[in-house]
C-alpha cells in the first residue's frame, strides 16, 4: 500500500527492511549514533540530517558509529563486504570523497577485475550530494560524474522518494559497489511510496513525463526542476519528454536513445559542473548514436564551471532551474538550420 | 667541589621497552624522548658538580640525534652549564647488544670515571660485561627491571657526578654486585639478577612470561618488592643485594609444588609459581643446571637454546660491575656538605639571613 | 589475584609443523631469487618487488592463520600470499601475465589475490590495506567467527593517514585485527629512519590504545611467539596489536633499482642474519629437524619452483574476449 512519506524516510524504511530482511546488512557512518553526550543511544542522531534515526536502537550492534575517519570505516566497510557482509556506509558529503576516495576507486571499484573476477564487494556508499543548502564548495558538490567514471563502480541518483527506496534496496542486495547518491534538498520532499520492499533495477531508466517535441534528460533533483519547466512549457504548446536515468553507471542509453528518435532535439540537465559530466556523456552518445534524428543541436543545462558559491544570490544563480531549463528547451524547440 | 675534571660515559638504548611485554604483560612504554631527556638532566647534573666532558652513544633510534639538536640550540647565559659533549661514533651501528659494548669500551679507553647505562636489566647485563671496574650507575627506562634502579636522572647524576669526581669516595659511594655466571658450549654469559631453566625450546621473542615452563631458578638477589622472576623468591626467601649469598629454587607445576607464590613476573602479571624447594646460593660453587634441552633465560630474557646433550653450569660470583649507590653517595654528600655552601662572610640574624651584605 | 596463563605458542610448534614452517620461507625465497633472474632476462613485464629477506614476518604470522582469517598484503606481496596459501603456480602465471595466472593475468605482481584463501591481494596503494583488514575484521567480529584481520605494511605506509586511521579504528571499535608493520628500513630509497618521526613505528600504538612491539624480523622464533600472541588476544576479544618486523629486503626496491643508497648492509644481512640460516642452524643444533630432512624440502621446492615457471612460460595469454570480462558482477 503506498503512502505519501519523505525521501529521508524512505530511505530510512529501505535501510530498515533490508536490516531485517538480510543479517549480514549492517550501517555505518559519523553520528549514526552520536548526538547525545555519553552513549548517545538514548538520542541517536541517526546520522548528521538524521537519515538512519531509529535504526540504532531497532538493529543492536549492527548500526556503527564512526570516528570522523572515511578512508578508515569506507575501507573497513569495503573490507567486511569482500568477507561476506553488505555494509551502507554514509559518506556524509560526497565531498569528503577526497579524503577517501582511494578506498572507493582504487580498492573497491578494482576488486573483481584485478583478481580476475573473483572478488566480490557488495557495499553501499550512501552520500549526499548537491547544492541549495547555502553549504557552500566543499559541502554543495554533485560529484556524481567522478564515480561515474570508474569501471567497477555502480552509481545511483534517485530523483524522489519512491526511486530512492527502490534504488537503495537494489543497491544493498546488489553484488557490486554502489555509489549512492541522495540529494540533501530532497530529503524533506514527499511522494508516494510502497510501503512494502521493493526493487528497481539498474540500468533502466524512468520516462517520467511523456512528450513528442523535446527530450530532456534530467539527473536526480534535475527531475523535479524539469517537470517545473515541461509544466510552464505545456501551456505554450512544447511537450517535453522527460527521462531521468536513475543509473548513471550503468547507464540505460537505449531509452535515451529511443526518446531522442522521436523528439529528434534533446536537452540534459545536470547539476554537475559542466566539463566530463553527464550532459557532456549524452550529449556524446546521442551525437554519436542517433545523429540522423536530431533535427537541432544539443543543449546542456549544467552548473557554471565554478565552485559553488556560499551567498544566496550567486548560490541560487549556481543551481540549473525550471526557468533556465524552459529557455533551452525552447530553443531547441524553436531551432532553425 | 668538581675539581677533579672529571670524564663521564652515558649509554643509551633506543631498543629498551619495546619487547613482547608490552603485549602479554602492559609493561610500560618508554619513549625516545624521555630517554633524550633523561640524558639532558644527567648531563646538568654532572656539569653541577663539577665533571667535565661527557662520552655519549649514539644510536639509531633518535636518543643521540635528540641530545645534539638540544646541544645545537643550547643558549648561551641562558641555558645551565653542560660538560663538553662527545659523541662515540666511531663504531658502525648495527642496532644489537654490540652497540652497547663497543661504546663501553670507547668509554673506558677515554678514561671515563662513570659509565651511565640507560635501559633495563638486558641493556644493564651488556653494559656490566664491559664497564670493568669503572663504576657503573644503571638507571631504568620503564617500569619492569630489577636491577636498574628506576630513578629521578638528575639525583642520579648528581650521586654518579660525585663519584666520578672523586668528591664520594668509591668505597663509599658504590658497592660490588655479585653475578651470575653461566657456562655452555663456548659461551659465557653474566645475568646480574636471575637465571632460569625453561622448557621452552626457543629464544622465540625472547621474554618469558609462562611459569608453566619453569624448572629452575637462580638469583643473585631476591628482594620481596622486586619485579621479574626475582620476585618468587623474593617472597618465599629473599635475600638482600647487600648479602654475598644467592639463592636457589626448584621450580614445579603449581598443583605439584609445596609452596604457591604469587609472584608478579612481569608488569602487569601476578601468576602462582611453584615452588618444591630453595636454598642458599653460596658463592664461587659451580652447579651443574637440568637443562635437558630447553633455554636459559638470564634476566628474564631467553638467551641461550640448548641442545639435549648440551650442559650448562653456573655460578654465583662476588666480582661483579661496582655500582653507585645513589642513596649511599647523596647521605654522604649531605654528611659532608658537599652540596652546601656557606657565603664567605657576615653574621646571620634570627632568621637566617646575613645582617650585611658582605660582597662588593 | 592471580591471571591463567596458557602455554607459550612456541612450544605448540612440532616436527611438522617445523618443515612446514621451513617449507614456507624455502618456498617464498626460491620464488623470489627465481623471478629476479627470470626478470632480467625482460621476459616478466611490469613492476615487480621482491619479498626475499623477509620470509620470517610472513610466514611467522601466517602460520598461526586458518581459513576463519584474512590478510592484506603491500606491493611487495608474493611472501604474503604464499604463506597465506595461494597456489604458487598460479601466482607465477600470473606474473608473466598469463590466462592461468591467480588473477587471469588482469592483477599482475602487484595485486595477486585468492579471497578464497583469505588473501585480499597485494596492493598497489601504500596504505590500501589497513583499511580493509579493518573490514574483514570487523566482519569477522559481526559474524562471530572467531576470525581475525591481519594487515602487513612496511614502513613507507606507516606514515599513511590510511594506516593511522586504521589503528584508531580498530581501538575504536575493538576489532581483532592485527597490524604487521614490515620495517625494512627503506620506502623505496627514502630511509625509515628519517622518514618515520617516531624512531620506531610500534611506538605509535601507544597513540591509538594498543599494544604495540618489536620483532627481530630475521627471527622465525620471534615473530612466530609475537604474532602467535596477538592473533590469540584478537581471536579472544583482546583488540587489535601493533607488530613492528624488523630487517633488510635482500633485492631493490623494484627489480632494475641500482639500489645506491645503501651498500654493506644487504651482504651483511645476508651472511648474518639471514632467516633460513637461522632457522636451519637452529632446528638441527637443537636436534628438532635434521639436515636431510631440510635438504628434501629445498629440493621439493626448487622443483616446484622450476615446473612454476616452465608452466608459466607455456600457459597462454589472455585473449580479447578476456579484456571486458569480470569488471562487475553484473551490468
């Protein structure tokens, strides 16, 4: 039965029911349990925005706390996961990849393929990525093209709270890494979700909105802001299909493939900064691979090449919104040879 | 006082307090830099009373490094006076026992007054092999020797300074330690407190920790707040430094023995040891040791493995290294106001001070 | 008043376990001595670092390990993964790059694995280890196993913040992991003495709420009974140990170094010290093993070695159709 519950808690819900489900699930990360003095089991923070509240008290001895020390418990995490575990370490911001990323992309990411596929690594990095919060550059990236990258790495940017439990509990019962991505300015949005477990694979993707005049692929909170801009555009006769990947590695091309022989004008939306991200990675394929469809040129709605900016008025100039990604449609849309 | 010019050797062990104690047993941690330090307070202690130059090892594990950066940024007028500083580098470091002996004898051939061993009882053993008859003042890093006394380094020094310089003489400044000698094979070995006969069949990591092992035990001494094997006897029948005599113990499985001494071993460990039976040590009597191929641990350090057919005797000697007693030395200094001096003139009112300033 | 005491773990060491032990480091010597020559002839490609000199830390350490433990190894890993039990074959295929080899000739010399050995592979990465041994500990300790974490490392990964993490870790977190730190005296040319500021690695345990201890590492014996100890407190609940090995690697610190920052002391070493010697010396004074006994095994060895590289010599390449294979699990 679904009900309308929030992005944080359906992660929440998936963390618990495959805690359930699976005893070799277990969560670590700063704060799991931090946040009252002492013991800080009676008020476990649950992490610091209070992502896995609850878990602590409900799974005994299987919800870590962590000193602030990411190579050390993302390895230890990966480690447990060659020996049989399936440890969800939080990487608090997605940012602090830089003081651990070896773990992730040298150890973790090279397993199976540099001992000739007999490793497996069944973890989870969930880390919260993007801007919005006023966080300013170390704590606002969308680093999520960096992962990308990596053959042996697996990453998923749920766009809503129902993507978010389904993507998370794939991503635990997944026999792969994943770099799971949430975006900390969806946590209190809400939608309707299962209340039941369920999955949702990788490397589909979601047609969230249907529309014959110009694709947009959109990444995580992208989504939202591009049914923003296909709902302003519907009234001026542009319908927008509207695809949102799920997966970002891997990567459901034929969908995006498919969407662009019929619209023939395609626009990304991507959060990232703009060099080697994924408007740049379509963008490539679709010149690449459906050429004779396209009827305009590509267009990337993307971050500056900047860091992100702490003052609300260049913060919120940072960010892609509805009326940008509504401006690019149109031109598509309006394109003349 | 200090009249004398006096030369001083210090030996320092970097490797001391490092052992497999640390894991089965807490034994205490040393590091380099209180070593270092202790090294600096000896040294203005000396340069107080009078000794002029100074002989230091060096050593791989940063104690010399550390004494000569302090040397380096010494201020002058400021920081208090040292003696002259050499170094014995004359000899390749290999990071073992010979460091040690090779600065030993440097330090006797430059007619050094006093060497000064830092370390525990193993670094003590070695040191003891080379000083000869140069009193020797062996100071403790860490909490678990019996022999190395575990000393204040700037008492020591003043109480190893005064000797060196001849102001305490050395009749009543130290006195001759006995020690126990062990014969095997080729080898002769000196222990300065204990030598045990253990089943083991291995130096291995070289404590010795396991009483289960034990069959014999020989101390030149035993006193009963001693720490180590010592300590066993020490309770059941001790037998003070002072005393020519040892004594002698026969060692068994605790359900087998006629006595149970609850000995602390080592740091941290408090084992029942059993004991069938003990009796005096006398001096300059060889006995044959049950080894049956096992090892001898002298000082608690497993030292010599032996063969099943190999034998080993032992024997309590009387001529062992002339310690400084730092206690004896500092009563006497006191006695004879060596430390104390009296300004040159003027009387003294009620309260002790002078009622006129005699100096210009 | 009073704590008990089992017996020393030295003494648990039989006859066979003895050669097996003498087996191991006469394996791990004849390997390493082979791939030097064999890599001069320019015939193994890559980056190869040889482990000769330091059989004892390995095989001292691995001897008291079983299937219930894992171990991470360095860039100098073959002496790691042979005492652990991967197939030696196996790892000479896969140094000359071969289908056959542990790793289908994907990992190379530097990332030989068998996790079905509990072996979680060499490491390219200095201080990639500590990290994961945190992991298979902890996983251990989750799974109630009884199993323990060893992570080597030398002293270049000593001064790693990944390897202090670690150390904080599994205080933290009480695991049963242990940490082999193999000081042998260079991290490529750069000396531990100066480069690592504590003098000497185990006392840094002392930070981190550990025990930590030094080791003659040229002395089976002695690693044996330190190692045998600290496994045994991990295994019981105790936490986590610091073991600091120290010696001399006999070979560069890759193969084709000139190795110009140090002359006598790798003779020196090797006439003095050596672990095989010692260890032979020993066990025959001592009456334990004889001579003829020893010298079977060197020959079992040389042979093993000889058919290694005969067969790794022959086996085939991997193909094509090998070159997209194994990335995930599934895509």
């Amino acid at each position: 039965m679904a009900r309308t519950i929030s992005y944080r808690e359906a992660i929440n819900e998936a963390l618990a029911q495959e805690m359930e489900r699976d005893g070799s699930v277990i969560v670590m990360g700063e704060d799991n349990a931090g946040g009252a003095g002492g013991s800080g089991a009676e008020d476990a923070w649950g992490g610091v925005l209070g992502v896995t509240k609850g878990l602590y008290h409900r799974f005994p001895g299987r919800v870590l706390d962590t000193p602030i020390s990411e190579s050390a418990f993302v390895g230890a995490a990966i480690g447990a996961a060659t020996r049989g575990m399936r440890p969800v370490a939080e990487l608090m911001f997605i940012d602090f990849m830089g003081v651990c990323f070896d773990q992730i992309f040298n150890q973790a990411a090279k397993f199976r393929y540099m001992f000739g596929g007999k490793a497996q690594t069944p973890v989870v990095i969930r880390t919260m990525y993007g801007a919005g919060l006023r966080a300013a550059a170390q704590h606002s990236q969308a680093l999520y093209p960096i992962f990308t990258h990596i053959p042996g790495l697996k990453v998923a940017v749920p766009s809503s709270p129902y993507e978010a439990k389904g993507l998370l509990i794939q991503s635990i019962r997944d026999n792969d890494p994943v770099i799971f991505c949430e975006h900390k300015a969806l946590y209190d949005a809400t939608g309707d979700v299962p209340e039941d477990s369920y999955t949702i694979p990788f490397g589909e993707a979601n047609v969230v909105r249907d529309g014959d005049d110009v694709t947009v692929v959109a990444i995580g909170r992208m989504v939202s802001v591009a049914e923003e801009a296909a709902k302003a555009l519907s009234s001026s006769g542009i319908e927008v299909e509207i695809v949102d990947p799920r997966t970002t590695s891997p990567l459901d091309t034929e969908t995006i493939l498919e969407s662009v022989e019929n619209t023939g004008r395609l626009v990304v939306v991507d959060e990232a900064s703009p060099r080697c991200n994924l408007a740049t990675d379509i963008s490539a394929l679709v010149a690449r691979e459906a050429f004779g469809s396209l009827r305009a040129p590509v267009e990337m709605v993307t971050a500056p090449h900047t860091p992100v900016p702490f003052s609300d008025a260049l913060e919120d100039l940072y960010i892609p919104d509805a009326q940008r990604v509504a401006n690019a449609v149109k031109s598509v849309a309006e394109w003349k040879r | 006082m200090g009249e004398s010019g006096a030369t001083v050797g210090i030996v320092a062990n970097p490797a001391s307090g490092r052992d497999i104690r640390r894991l089965v047993a807490k034994a205490s941690v040393f590091p380099t830099a209180e070593k270092a330090n202790m090294v600096q307070r000896l040294l203005s202690a000396f340069a107080s009373v009078g000794v002029e130059r100074a002989l230091l090892s060096t050593d791989l594990g940063g104690i010399s490094a550390a004494v000569l950066r302090a040397l380096r940024q010494r201020r002058s007028g400021r920081d208090g006076p040292w003696p002259d500083v050499e170094f014995c580098a004359g000899d390749p470091i290999t990071g073992g026992a010979g460091d040690t002996i090779n600065a030993v004898r440097r330090m006797r051939a430059a007619d050094a007054d006093l060497i000064v061993c830092l370390g525990g009882d193993g670094t003590a053993r070695v040191a003891a092999t080379a000083c000869g008859d140069v009193p020797l003042l062996p100071l403790s890093t860490g909490t678990n020797n019996a022999f190395p006394q575990l000393r204040e380094a700037t008492v020591a020094g003043l109480a190893g300074g005064l000797v060196a310089a001849g102001a305490v003489p050395p009749e009543r400044g130290t006195s001759r330690a006995s020690v126990l000698e062990v014969r095997t094979g080729g080898r002769t070995e000196l222990a300065l407190v204990d030598v045990c006969v253990s089943t083991e069949r291995h130096v291995g990591s070289r404590a010795l920790w396991q009483p289960a092992s034990l069959t014999e035990l020989y101390c030149a001494f035993a006193e009963p707040d001693g720490i180590g094997l010592s300590s066993v006897a020490g309770q059941l029948c001790p037998s003070p430094r002072t005393a020519p005599d040892g004594v002698a113990l026969a060692l068994a499985p605790p359900e087998q023995a006629r006595w149970v001494v609850h000995a602390p071993i080592a740091p941290g460990l408090v084992v029942p040891v059993g004991v069938r039976d003990w009796r005096p040590l006398r001096p300059d009597r060889p006995i044959e040791l049950g080894t049956r191929g096992g090892v001898l641990a002298l000082d608690g350090e497993r030292e010599l493995e032996l063969r099943g057919d190999q034998t080993a005797s032992l024997r309590l000697r009387t001529d062992g290294p002339r310690c400084v007693d730092v206690r004896a030395v500092l009563a006497e200094a006191a006695r004879l106001r060596l430390l104390c001096t009296g300004n040159p003139e003027g009387s003294v009112n009620d309260d002790g001070y002078l009622v006129h300033i005699g100096r210009t | 008043m009073t704590d008990t005491l089992s017996t020393s773990v030295a003494h648990e060491l039989d006859e066979n376990a003895l050669l097996q032990a003498y087996r191991t480091m006469r394996t791990i010597r004849a390997f390493e001595e082979r791939v030097h020559e064999e890599f001069a002839t320019g015939e193994i490609p890559g980056f190869v670092h040889l482990y000769a000199g330091e059989e004892a830390s390995a095989t001292g350490v691995c001897a008291h390990l079983d299937e219930r433990d894992a171990i991470a190894s360095t860039h100098r890993g073959h002496g790691h993964c042979i005492a652990k039990g991967v197939d030696v074959k196996a790892m000479m295929a896969e140094i000359y790059g071969k289908k056959t080899g542990s790793c289908q000739g994907k990992g190379g010399s530097m990332h030989i694995a068998d996790l079905s050995k509990g072996m979680l592979g060499a490491n390219g990465i200095v201080g990639g280890g500590p990290p994961l041994i945190c992991g298979t500990a902890l996983a251990a300790k989750q799974q109630g196993t009884g199993g323990v974490g060893v992570a080597f490392f030398g002293d270049g990964a000593s001064n790693q913040g990944t390897t202090l993490e670690s150390l904080n870790l599994a205080s933290v977190w009480n695991l049963p992991a242990i940490f082999v730190a193999e000081n042998n005296g260079y991290a490529e040319a750069t000396a531990s003495t100066w480069s690592v500021a504590a003098d000497n690695i185990a006392d840094r345990a002392a930070g981190f709420g550990m025990p930590g201890v030094i080791v003659d590492g040229f002395d089976f014996f002695a690693v044996y009974e330190a190692a045998g100890e600290a496994i045994r407190r991990a295994r019981e609940g105790g936490g986590p140990t610091l073991i600091e090995v120290k010696f001399t690697r006999y070979f560069g610190h890759f193969e084709g170094d000139q190795q110009t920052y140090r002359a006598q002391e790798v003779a020196e070493a090797r006439e003095n010290l050596d672990c095989l010697k010692r260890f032979r010396s020993r066990v025959t004074e001592t009456g334990r093993l004889e001579e003829a006994d020893l010298t079977a095994v060197d020959t079992q060895v040389s042979d093993l070695i000889d058919a290694a590289v005969d067969e790794a010599k022959a086996a085939p390449k991997p193909t094509e159709a090998d070159l997209a294979t194994d990335v995930y699990v599934s895509y």
